[in-house]
C-alpha cells in the first residue's frame, strides 16, 4: 500500500540531495538488548555525523541540548527543505515498516533507542527490553519532541504496562493525525 509513497519520496530525495544514499540504516536497541538496523528515509547531509561532532565540540550550548534530547531543533544537518519536511510529517520513518516486516520491530511499541540513550532508562531498561520496538508509540502520540526525555520514558513504560490491541488501534489512529498537523516534531 505504501509502496508509491516509498518510491515517489524516494524519487525526491534523489532530486534533491544527489551523492547519498536514499536510505538510512542506523544501529538501535531491540527486545532482550539485541542489536538491529532500523531504516529511515535519509534527511541529513551525507557528512551529518562529523558536521554533529564539529557543532557539539565547538558549541556548548547546541552539545547540551543533544545530550538532554538526543536530538537538535534547529538542526544544520538536515537537507534544507525535503529533509525538514520528512522529519516535521514523520515520512522519514516510513521504511521502519520494513523492519516491522522483519520482525526487528512492532508497528506499536516503545520507541527504538541508541546504546547512547540507555542510561536515560536507568532502572526501567530490563523492562524495555521486554517488547519490539515499535514504528510508533505512545509517546509520538502525547507531544513528540515538545516532552522531556524523562516523559517519554515514563509514557514508553505506560505503554509496556498498559498494553492492549485497542490502545495499539488508538495510537495508531493518533499517530495519523500527528503526521497530518506536525505538532512536536523536528
């Protein structure tokens, strides 16, 4: 079903950012600890890591907001207009459903963390590592990027505590209006 949604993004990140791959395989933590690749379309420029490591080196102010947030709101990596579009509609995440086929993932589910972030889970990471990963979750639904990380630790262990078929139905309903209003991401 998403297969021209795939092949026309695709297309675009071709167009607009030439010399890189259209995806982007990225090494994150799963269910038991295990290591795997999660696919993502490729919104950054194709050096994103030492330009990440030259700005966090050089600038303390952007090095502290990645350490509280593992992410940059105003991030310079990004490709300039598809790439910042992709991450605000959550299109980038598109190919996760390839590991969701795989079995790497679940389409609901706490989301996929970096060995970097697991300290952030403190007590709580034995019960992370409980369940897949999921394409979306509880707390892409309840503010995005707009929570703190300590939030979305608590909502990924509401999830895991709470879980149900008809909580999976509503977030993913949810999830569709996040990715139509945008609201909390970048």
């Amino acid at each position: 079903i998403l297969s021209p949604l795939i092949l026309i993004t695709s297309l675009i990140i071709k167009i607009n950012a030439p010399g890189g791959p259209i995806f982007f395989g990225h090494k994150r933590i799963g269910k038991d600890g295990k290591f795997f690749r999660v696919y993502k379309f490729r919104t950054m420029v194709v050096n994103a890591e030492e330009k990440l490591q030259k700005m966090l080196d050089e600038n303390p102010e952007i090095s502290a907001e990645y350490e509280k947030y593992f992410k940059l709101r105003d991030d310079p990596r990004v490709i300039p207009y598809i790439g910042d579009f992709m991450r605000r509609s959550s299109l980038d995440e598109l190919p996760q459903f390839f590991n969701s086929l795989i079995g790497n993932m679940s389409v609901v589910g706490p989301r996929p963390i970096v060995e970097e972030e697991i300290s952030k889970y403190g007590k709580y990471k034995t019960k992370l590592y409980s369940v897949k990963p999921g394409v979306t979750g509880l707390w892409q639904v309840s503010g995005r990027n707009d929570i703190t990380y300590d939030e979305r630790v608590a909502l990924d262990m509401e999830y895991i505590d709470t879980y149900s078929p008809a909580m999976d139905i509503k977030i993913i309903m949810k999830t569709i209006l996040v990715m139509i209003f945008r609201r909390g991401a970048y």
